[in-house]
C-alpha cells in the first residue's frame, strides 16, 4: 500500500518536466515568432534553429515522460 503511494508521489514528481519542457517549448516559439516580426527576410535563416530548439526541448519532456511511466510499472 505505501509502495504504491509512493509511486505515485515519484511519478508526480517526474511531471514537473514536463511542466518545465513546456515552459520551454512556449519560450521557443515566442522567441521566434518575435524574430520573425522583427526581420521577416531572416526567416529561412533562423527556421532550422528553432526547430532544433523545439526538438531538444521537446526530448526533455520525453524523458521525464519515460522515467515517470518507469516509476509506476518498472519499479
């Protein structure tokens, strides 16, 4: 009973992660959203950055998507 209580609580935890990768993923396409109004010609230049930016952001998420699901059913 505790144990399972306790997965819980680790599962939880390991979804602030996700809180934060979403934080981030926002910030990213702000980001260039607000570059692109600024200097729309530099959009082709700047387009690959972002999307590797959304990528490593979006991994982040995964992971802590992996280890909560770990948590619950591996441990």
């Amino acid at each position: 009973m505790e144990v399972d209580a306790a997965k819980a609580i680790g599962a939880g935890l390991a979804a602030i992660g996700m809180i934060g990768a979403g934080i981030g993923v926002g910030n990213v396409w702000a980001s260039y959203f607000q570059a692109i109004a600024r200097n729309p010609a530099a959009k082709d230049d700047i387009g690959a950055s972002v999307f590797i930016g959304f990528a490593v952001t979006e991994a982040i998420a995964l992971f802590a998507l992996i280890i909560g699901l770990m948590v619950i059913f591996v441990l």
